[in-house]
C-alpha cells in the first residue's frame, strides 16, 4: 500500500524554517495548480491523526478527498515523499493490552500447563472447540 509524507524541507528544523515554505508552496498552488493545494491540504488535515514521528499518510485516504493525479503530481514536485508499505488486513488501534487474570481453576491448568512445556517443547492440548487452546503456546505462556 502507498503511503506519503511531507517531504523535509517543509518541516520546522534549527536549520530550516519549514512553515514559511509550506507557505510560500500553497500560496503558489492556489494560483497555479489548485487541485494540488487542495491534495497538500487534504494531506495536512489527514497527518494530525497519525500518531508516531513518522508521519505517513494512506495516498488511498488522500485521494478519497482530493484527485489521484494532484497526489501523483505532488510527489513527482518532491513536496511529497512516497513509499511503499505492507499492511496487513487486522490492524488493531487503541488496542490496549491489559494482565488476564485467571480463575482458581485457570491457575492451576496453567500451572500444569507451564510444567509440561518446561519439560517438552511439543505438547498436545485437549479441549472443546472455543477452548482458546491456541493462547497456550510457550511464547503466551510468558505474557501471562
């Protein structure tokens, strides 16, 4: 999936003032290629609810909202940095991870469980289906 982000020239550093050249650069679009001003926009707006120093923006979110060609041209203007990423089709966001806390009954099978592993490195679980025999791998067995 392709993702862009704003190219670094654009953005504040010691060295750089990157907000005047954003600037200058959307004082120039509108005049000029309007469509484009609106994709850098668009993509302004999009990048405030990325999360993480990286700032890549879904080109798919973008062009939803503005036009495919303007993108295009944006990244070809190198305003745009445009890389390719793969993402896989769960994505779990907000997802908090939290301790399980386990019954006297859980205690114990995990306890006899844990053993078992200790000892062998393949063991065959017994359980009725939607048992989540799978969250008892060794691997699993240390989050717990």
């Amino acid at each position: 999936m392709a993702f862009v982000k704003l190219n670094s020239e654009y953005l504040n550093s010691e060295h750089s003032n990157g907000e005047v050249k954003l600037k200058e650069l959307l004082d120039k679009l509108e005049k000029k290629a309007f469509k484009q001003a609106e994709a850098l926009l668009c993509f302004l707006h999009l990048e405030k609810s990325v999360k993480g120093a990286e700032k890549w923006v879904s080109k798919s979110e973008i062009v939803k909202k503005s036009d495919s060609a303007a993108v295009s041209a944006l990244v070809k203007k190198g305003v745009f940095e445009e890389q390719q990423f793969e993402v896989g089709r769960l994505q779990f966001t907000n997802s908090e991870t939290h301790k399980k806390n386990l019954t006297k009954e859980q205690k114990v099978a995990y306890t006899e469980i844990k053993t078992a592993f200790e000892k062998h490195s393949v063991n065959l679980l017994h359980g009725v289906t939607g048992a989540v025999k799978q969250n008892f791998t060794p691997n699993s067995l240390k989050k717990l």
